[in-house]
C-alpha cells in the first residue's frame, strides 16, 4: 500500500515515487522474488481469472471472536 501526505511538501517527488512503486517492472520484481503472488493488472486473455481460494465468509465471521481472543492471549504473553 503507498499513499500521498495531503499537504506534502514534496509531493511532486512522491507522486513520482508511487508512479515507480506502481509500475509493472516493480510489480515484476515483487513477482519474482515471491513477494507477491499473482499481477493485479488484468491478464490479456478472455478467459475469466480464477479467485486464490474461496472465503466462506459466515464461517469466517462465526470464528473471529475465537480468533480475536487468541490473539489477544498470544500478544499479552499469555499464551
């Protein structure tokens, strides 16, 4: 994630900054060394894009009081 201060005073150099961090060859190179999974530039192909995995997101609600808690004891050092 990068974003732009508003009010930044130099924001000419950071708008060239994220340009950089947004383009394709430092996409390429995140690729590369798996700092990132799949391109977020829409493939040339006609065939749809198949999602990375299917989120039961009722499941995922259901379990996050359980998982909340458990985080909470592994960051307070009691677990």
């Amino acid at each position: 994630t990068v974003g732009l201060v508003a009010g930044a005073k130099h924001d000419a150099e950071a708008k060239q900054l994220i340009d950089y961090l947004l383009s394709s060859e430092v996409e390429a190179k995140m690729l590369a060394a798996h700092f990132a999974v799949r391109s977020v530039r829409p493939e040339p192909t006609t065939q749809p894009r198949l999602p990375l995995m299917r989120v039961d997101y009722v499941e995922v609600a259901r379990m996050m009081p359980r998982a909340v808690e458990s985080a909470r004891k592994i960051l307070e050092g009691r677990e």
